[in-house]
C-alpha cells in the first residue's frame, strides 16, 4: 500500500482555491485542467478522489498531480515524495523465505551433528571393554535410535515431517 499525501492540502499547496461545502465534506474550486468561471472541480476528502464535473477529470492525489503538471506515474510519486511501501503479500513471502533459509541450515547442521554423533558412538562402542564401562555410556546407548530415527526422518522424511522435528528439536513443542 502507498502512503499517500492529503488531497486537499496537496491542492491547495498547488495554488488552487478551495472552498469547503457543507461542512468540510468536499471542497470546490475552478478546475485547473480547463477554463471556467463557475466552480465544477469536487475534492473529496473523505475518499481522497476528485472530480471535475466540467470536463470529467478523476481520480486521487497521485492522477491530480500526474495532469497537472504533466508527469508521468513515477514522476508524480517523486515529486510528492512517495516512497512506496513493500506490500504485506511482499514482506510475507520474505518472512517466509527467509524462515525457509532458516531452517534448511538447521537441517543440514542437524544432518551433519548426527553422523558425527552416530560415528562417534560406533567408535566408543569398539572401545568399551568392560560392563560398568557400558553401564556408563547406557544413555547414549538409549539416545542411539532416536538420533538414527531423526537422521532418517532429514534424509527421507516428507517436509512436514522435517519441519515437526525442527519444532521438537529447536523448541520442545510438537504439531
């Protein structure tokens, strides 16, 4: 959406007359875009439009300034300074892209933690020698299909799987 400038003030800013009717709902004046002598030229500034009823001239702020000063659109939102502003829909799909960013890197630093896990307790599982040294490690022992089932679920699991695992993993809640 544009953030636009005040219609009336904006004409009124360009030398044009205004004058309020019934109580500041519109305003008249002569029209800019033609020669008159009685005013047809309507701002309403409720709506932030105009109308000349003379010569059919509409719109807003931005198509006053356009014919008024023969511009072109970006012209006319140069000169009355609009900078327009990213749309919802635009920053959204940037949230999401960058949310998406997010979580492949998550994803494949998961990836890469769980083969180191998994190798290095392959490797200490040839080294126990004895029963209370294996009594020791049984925790990880336990963890061991849980990293196993994780990793699968990265490798071969549909998005919606991965996605509820990161939920889990990053914050302790399932879907």
């Amino acid at each position: 959406m544009i953030e636009k400038p005040d219609i009336v003030d904006t004409i009124a800013n360009e030398g044009i007359r205004l004058t309020p009717v019934s109580g500041e709902k519109y305003y008249k004046g002569l029209c800019p875009f033609h020669a008159e002598k009685t005013p047809s030229f309507v701002v309403y500034p409720q709506s932030q439009r105009f109308y000349c009823f003379g010569c059919g001239a509409k719109g807003d702020v931005i198509d006053f300034i356009m014919k008024l000063r023969s511009f072109n659109f970006k012209e006319a939102l140069s000169y009355l300074n609009i900078r327009p502003a990213q749309t919802a829909k635009s920053s959204q799909l940037t949230k999401k892209k960058k949310l998406l960013q997010q979580f492949q890197k998550w994803r494949d630093d998961r990836i890469e933690l769980l083969f180191l896990v998994l190798r290095g307790l392959k490797l200490l599982k040839k080294r126990v020698q004895s029963i209370e040294e294996a009594k020791n490690l049984a925790d990880l022992y336990h963890t061991e299909p849980i990293w196993v089932h994780q990793l699968d679920i990265l490798l071969h699991g549909d998005e919606r799987e991965q996605f509820e695992l990161y939920r889990e993993v990053q914050y302790g809640k399932k879907i």
